[in-house]
C-alpha cells in the first residue's frame, strides 16, 4: 500500500469487485459460495393416548375342579332299595361316562337317571355336580388359556361373555372381564387413529430427509444427528418407525439395547403346545430308527424361515457377518437367507432372542404336533403346488426349484403349511438345527432337547430344498452338513422357549 492510499479508498474498491459481474465471477477461476449445510427438524407430533390392557381376572382362585374318578357301581345309594332295572340304567350311564363325550353331557345323563330313579337321586345329583363343576373348570382354562394368548381384544371379549352365559358360577367376574376387554378396545381403537396421524408426518418427515441424505453437503456427521433426531422422535421398534434398518448403519451402537435391536428381525413366531410323538421312520433308512417316543414341551416355532431383509439387519446393527457371496437370484428381500453357516446362523439366533430348533421340536412341528404324517401339509405327495423343489414332473431344465433354480419368496406355497400355519417346512432351503449328527437314534434325548454329546462333526439340516427331489422333504428325513458349510440351499429358522 503507498503512502498517498487511505484504507476507505481499498475498502470502497472492494465493495465495487464485489458487485462487478466481471470474469473474476461467475465462473471464471473463482470459487463458488460452499452450499450452506441441509437443515432438518423433526416435526410436532400429536400425543399419543395410552391404552391398560385389562389384569387377568381372578376367577381362577375358586377352588379347582379336578376330574370326577371312576363312578362306582353302589355309590351314595342304599343297595336293597335299588331295582334291577335301576340298576341297568345305572351300569348304561358309567359306561356312557367313560366314554369321549363333553362333559355337561355326562352331567345331564347322570341327572336324568336321578331323576328317573328316586333311590338314586341324591348319587346322581352328586355325580352331575361334579361333572357341571368340571366342565365349568374347563371352559374357565379355555378362556385364560385364550386370555394370555395374541388373540385380538374384541376375541377375549367374546370368550368372557360365552363363559359368562354358559356358566352362572362365573357370571359376574366373566362380565367384568368383558367390559375390560369393551375399555381397551375403545382405547386401541383412539390409539391406532393417532398413530395414523404420526405415521403421517413420520413419512412426510423421512421424504425430506432421505432427499437431505442426498445432497452432497450432507456429511457423515450431519447425516448421523439427523439419524438419531429421527429415531428418538419415531421410536426403536419396527412398528412404529419403519425406516429404522435404514437407519441403523448410522446410528451409535449405545443407542439400541440388544434385545431393541433383535427386536428389527420381527420375527414372527408360532406356538406349538408340547406333547408326545413317536420319532423317526421305519422307511427312511437307519439314520431315522430306532422310532422313540419323545415328550416335548410348549415352544414357539418361527412361522418362516429366515429372510434376507431379516438377516441384513443383523449385519447393519454388527451382530452378524454377512452371507458367502451367493447369486443374484437367491438375494430378494423376502426370499431365505443362505449361503450362511452353523455358527452364523447361532448368532443371527441370539440377535433375534431365539435359537435354533432342537431336531425333536423341529420333527415334532413339521408333522403338525406329531401325528403319524409323511408331510407337513399331509400324506400327499410333493410337487410344486405344495412345496419349491425338484419336480419330476416338469421339463429336465425346468426341474429345480419348480422352474427358477433358486429359492423363492418365503410362504409361496400356502398349501403346503403346516395345520400350525409354519411354512416352507418342506422345501425351498434346508434349514440348520442345533443337534450334532449321529447315524441313528441309538441314546438320542427323549425330553426333546438337542443331542450334544458325543459331539460329531457335522451339525443335522432338515426340510430339503429347491433343489432337491421329493425323498427329501420328508417330516421325519433327516441329512447333515459340517458346520462350516455356505451353500446356496441351506437356511435358517428359529425356535423360542417359553415358560408355561
């Protein structure tokens, strides 16, 4: 700067440049404004009402009605004041009693004879009680069993009012329980109108913010406290904020509890009420004999196999490593995960707060509860109106995995599920169960746990696959993989123990 120059003179020549629409603007050589950062809020969100699912009536602290014994052949009567012809009809109704029918029936004939033979009223009274009593007591376990079950409210409005109208002893608590069950329904009903209206605004506000997740000045560390903005305005759970997988690879792995995130797998899961069944099959060579009789008890079963949107969400929450690199065509959202090991398929189970399918359970379900059923649909035999396989019958080229040489879609094939609605128990992928294998049933577990020791060195798959012919998806079948295996036929599905 020379001596004659004052400072206003430079500062009055910059404020000309400034406004000069000449070559050192407007894109030549000079640098453009940097494009300021997106901004994003999360909209106001309309309160959410509450909704107190009713407390499980107490009608159950009467005293319990257990089942009547064996009625006998003199009791509660006089012997020499009974006729022969009395007697007949008493020695009629014990046989009737013994047999299947519902119980207020075997009441009612047991009243009747009462009634017919004076000398054997006061018996006959007696025995109809018990069998009103224990009638009573079974449709009051039906309705509690219902109670605690996923059955819809207005359902357990029902039972309650049924119970009450059936059973006068259960009157008054039945009718309360129903007015409960009236409330909440009333409550769900203002709840599912205010959610719509979130969900509203939550679509309107993640349409914004996926575009802001475009431009380029949105950076990593914007994009992430957009993230949690959104989470903590639309919530944790699948539910409630759809685009939380979305989401997930920008989140802090603090931000989810393990069980929130297992929780994005939705799983859907199936119980199947314990029992006892005759294992294996005398058809299917030796690794399915000796038939034994196994006792099982409730656990839930998941209703599909696992997909790969399902699996994905465990690999973006860093709970799972990611599938050996399988065809295109085995990669659709909805289509079973594969190309997946023994070990990943443990984790991808304890993400999700399950585990994998003891061999038992597994059996016990695809022959729905254990009856005596080649199939999971019945005893016909496959083809590819019931399952995705390797049909004889069509075309050679068309033949595995009817027609695409691939798995499809999970519960493509309805007709094929189980009476329990679990689907693709048969076909589409080989599913891994949490037994070594062994060459038969010789000391296999009878109380349906896994058969761990001797430890083997192959892990047992079931159900067969899209390409594999109709022998192998057998309820009872049985074959087996080491447990590094990743092939393109070879799935997860889980299993769930609960406490009765």
């Amino acid at each position: 700067m020379g001596t004659g120059d004052s400072p206003m003179r430079y500062a009055a020549l910059a404020a000309i440049l400034a406004l000069w629409p000449g070559p050192c603007r407007a894109g030549h050589g000079a640098v453009e404004p940097a494009e300021p950062a997106p901004e994003f809020q999360v909209s106001s969100l309309p309160e959410l009402p509450t909704a107190t699912t009713p407390v499980t009536a107490g009608a159950w602290n009467t005293p319990r009605a257990e089942l009547p014994t064996e009625a006998g052949r003199t009791e509660g009567f006089n012997f020499n004041s009974v006729d022969e012809a009395a007697l007949r009809e008493y020695a009629a109704v014990a046989r009737f009693e013994a047999g299947d029918a519902p119980p207020q029936e075997k009441a009612a004939r047991w009243r009747g004879l009462g009634h017919a033979a004076d000398a054997l009223a006061g018996a006959c009274e007696n025995r109809a009680s018990q069998w009103e009593n224990y009638a009573a007591q079974q449709a009051l376990d039906a309705v509690l069993e219902k109670e605690n079950s996923g059955a819809a409210a207005d359902e357990k409005r029902a039972a309650w009012l049924k119970l009450a109208k059936s059973f006068p002893k259960y009157e008054r608590t039945a009718q309360e329980q129903a007015q409960q069950w009236q409330r909440y329904t009333v409550e769900l009903a203002a709840v599912a109108a205010v959610k719509r209206q979130r969900a509203k605004i939550r679509d309107r506000d993640w349409a914004r913010l996926s575009k802001l997740f475009s431009l380029p000045t949105a950076g990593e560390e914007v994009k992430k406290a957009f993230a949690v903005d959104f989470i903590r305005a639309y919530g944790k759970t699948a539910d409630d904020n759809p685009y939380l997988t979305d989401l997930l690879p920008l989140l802090p792995k603090e931000m989810l509890s393990p069980e929130e995130a297992g929780a994005l797998a939705a799983i859907t899961w199936v119980t199947i009420a314990g029992g006892r069944f005759v294992m294996g099959a005398t058809d299917l060579g030796a690794s399915s004999l000796p038939r034994r009789r196994v006792t099982l008890k409730t656990f839930l079963l998941a209703r599909t196999l696992v997909t790969n949107k399902q699996y994905q969400a465990c690999v973006q929450a860093g709970a799972c490593t990611p599938p050996a690199d399988c065809d295109e065509k085995f990669k659709g959202d909805d289509q079973p995960v594969v190309c997946v090991d023994w070990g990943q398929a443990q984790a991808f189970a304890l993400w999700a707060g399950g585990r994998l399918p003891t061999e038992a359970e597994w059996e016990y379900a695809a022959r729905g509860r254990g009856q005596e059923r080649k199939y999971p649909w019945g005893d016909q035999e496959p083809d590819c109106r019931l399952a995705v396989l390797n049909d004889a019958r069509w075309p050679q080229a068309s033949r595995p995995g009817c027609g695409k040489a691939a798995t499809w879609p999970v519960c493509s094939k309805p007709k094929g599920d189980t009476q329990q609605g679990l689907c693709d128990m048969a076909g589409n992928a080989w599913q891994w169960v949490q037994d070594w294998y062994h060459d038969s049933y010789n000391e296999a577990p009878k109380d349906g746990s896994a058969w761990e020791s001797p430890a083997g060195s192959e892990r047992v798959i079931r159900g067969g696959a899209w390409n594999y012919s109709a022998t192998a998806p057998r309820s009872a079948g049985r074959s087996s993989r080491a447990p590094e295996k990743r092939t393109n036929d070879l799935g997860i599905r889980l299993a769930q123990s609960i406490s009765l």
